[in-house]
C-alpha cells in the first residue's frame, strides 16, 4: 500500500499463470538430490499438483531413493526413478573373465567400444568406479529400459489440445516451445557413461522447438569423498568431457551400439544446445557450497526457468550464441 492506493504484483501473478514444457532427465546420485527440490517448488508453485508437460525421470542402478524438504514438506524421488537392471551387467561380466564363447560372440557388437579387459562389476549398488562396467551396463539395458522411458516422457512436452485446454482453465498459460534438461554428475560413473547416449537420444527424438541442455557435476563438487576417489573422479570426467565437447564441435558423429539385438545410436548433429558445469565454488573459487547448498541452488535455476520468463530469455540468448556466423548479416 502506498499513497497512488494498493499495488499489484503482476510479475508474480504473469508467473503463476506461466509454464515452459520441461523434461529434467536425471542420471545418477546427483540427479536424486536436485530432483525432488525442484519437484517440491513445482508442486508449492501450481497448488499441489505438478502440471504433466513437467515430467521427471531419474535413471539409477542403484535403488536407493532421493528426498528433499521444500518449506516444511518432504518430497521423494519414489514416483520417477527408473531403477536400472544390474544383473544382465554381472551375468556377462562374470562370463566375460570365463571366456565364456557363447557370451564373448554376442557382445563381439560393443568390442570396439567397451575395452572388456577393464569390464568389472561387483553385486552391490550402483557401478562402482568401474567405467568399463559402466560402459556395458547401460549397453545391455538402453534399448530396454532406458529409451521406452525416454519415448514416453517426451510426449508430455507436445500436449495435445485436450491438455492446453485444461490448463487454461487452470489458469496456466503454456509456452510454444519446450526444454530437456538432463542432469548428471561428472566424476562418477553412472552418471558420465550414461550421459552421452542419453544426450543422443534425446536430441535425436525431441519434438520440434525443443532445446537440449546439459548440468554435469564437475569433480570439485565432489569435495566430501576420499582424496584417492576424487582422483578417480577428475581422471573420469576429463574423458567424457573430452568425448562430449569433440561431438558439440562436430570432429565426429556419434554411431554406437546400444542394444543386444543390433540397436544403434546414431546422431551427426551436436548432442546438446548448451552446456552448464557446476563446480561448487562462488566468485572464483573464494567460497565452496555445500552439497545440500549446491542442489538447492540448481533446483532454482531449473525451477525458475520453467515457471517464468527466464526460460525463454535463456532460449533466445543460447539461440544467438549458437548461431553460424554465416547466417549474421
């Protein structure tokens, strides 16, 4: 209230009504803590109720799942965590180091692509820092698990006419374009042997107007494991992103087996829009965040840009970025 009588803050209620289509694909632990925060901020911002063109996936070979409390309420990854088959990965990798012929000729497929000396695998959660394993594993289970989910979800960022209209009802306006997120940790191991196929995968099956971004962990986010496990980790993801930024600059395409009936996963355009590094360091590296503080401050940045007009003024800035030079007059 002030003497011109009472104010309306319209910034506020244009967001209320306001969503950009949005499908934040998850790949590992990291992926558990950000996920239910941003789920928790959707669900308080639309009364209770995700809207369907914000679907959630959370790809694991590990069960366990992930929780966050936004504002008193807790939220839990049960709903959207595709929990991963690890046995296919320890029925081969146990035939493989018993040379097992029958075993070796049908994996013959990923031998240039998986270096089945380094194949291990123990039965315990998750890969385990073997890369190799990692590697195989999501092989054997991308065609059956991995891309059904996939397909499915992003159907939701192309709402058919029956889901716009209830959602203006609801007084939700919907964007004309939408945005993937997928979100990884990069010094591990679930995370950077998945994240590249998924990438290809989503960029070759996502609807027209979509864009594809990609928040990967760097290890300095890994402050709280061992010395030698942060090692490891840096060694990890200087491999992948070297791998990753060779297919964004186009040094080569991306064809590459990902089924064990002869399913490959092929892509010669750049396998995401936009990459997004989150080191856990502010201002140069004067302040570390915690790794609650971190996952809470990318749940925001997600959240914001799929409630607001953030989202679009990224699309438009990313889109001039991205831009040939031949094409700027």
């Amino acid at each position: 209230m002030n003497d011109n009588g009472p104010q309306l803050d319209i910034s506020s209620m244009i967001a209320s009504r306001f969503v950009l289509p949005t499908y934040l694909c998850g790949i590992g632990g990291k992926a558990k803590q950000v996920l239910p925060r941003v789920d928790g901020l959707y669900q308080q911002h639309y009364n209770g109720a995700r809207p369907e063109v914000l679907p959630l996936t959370i790809f694991d070979f590990d069960e366990a799942h992930g929780e966050a409390t936004v504002d008193g309420v807790t939220y839990t990854t049960e709903s959207y965590l595709k929990v991963l088959p690890k046995k296919p990965l320890l029925d081969v990798a146990r035939k493989i180091r018993r040379n097992n012929p029958r075993v070796l000729a049908a994996c013959a497929k990923f031998q240039p692509y998986v270096h089945f000396p380094g194949v291990r695998a123990v039965d315990a959660p998750g890969l385990n820092l073997f890369v190799q394993g990692g590697n195989l594993a999501w092989r054997l289970v991308h065609e059956s698990d991995v891309l059904p989910e996939l397909t499915a979800k992003l159907r939701y960022l192309n709402p058919a006419p029956n889901t716009l209209e209830r959602l203006t009802r609801e007084g939700i306006a919907v964007a004309n374009r939408s945005i993937i997120w997928v979100i990884a940790g990069g010094g591990s191991t679930t995370g950077p042997t998945g994240l590249i196929p998924i990438l290809c995968e989503l960029k070759r099956h996502a609807p027209a107007n979509t864009s594809v971004f990609a928040v990967v962990f760097a290890p300095r986010s890994y402050r709280e494991k061992t010395s030698q496990r942060q090692v490891k980790g840096k060694a990890i993801y200087r491999a992948t992103m070297t791998q990753l930024l060779a297919l964004f600059d186009g040094e080569q395409g991306f064809d590459q087996p990902y089924g064990v009936d002869g399913y490959r996963i092929q892509l010669d355009d750049p396998p995401f829009d936009q990459l997004f590094l989150i080191d856990g360091s502010f201002a140069g590296g004067r302040r570390d965040f915690e790794s609650d503080e971190l996952a809470d401050l990318v749940a925001l940045l997600l959240f914001k840009c799929t409630v607001g007009p953030l989202g679009e003024k990224l699309l438009s800035i990313i889109g001039d970025l991205n831009r040939n030079p031949e094409d700027v007059r």
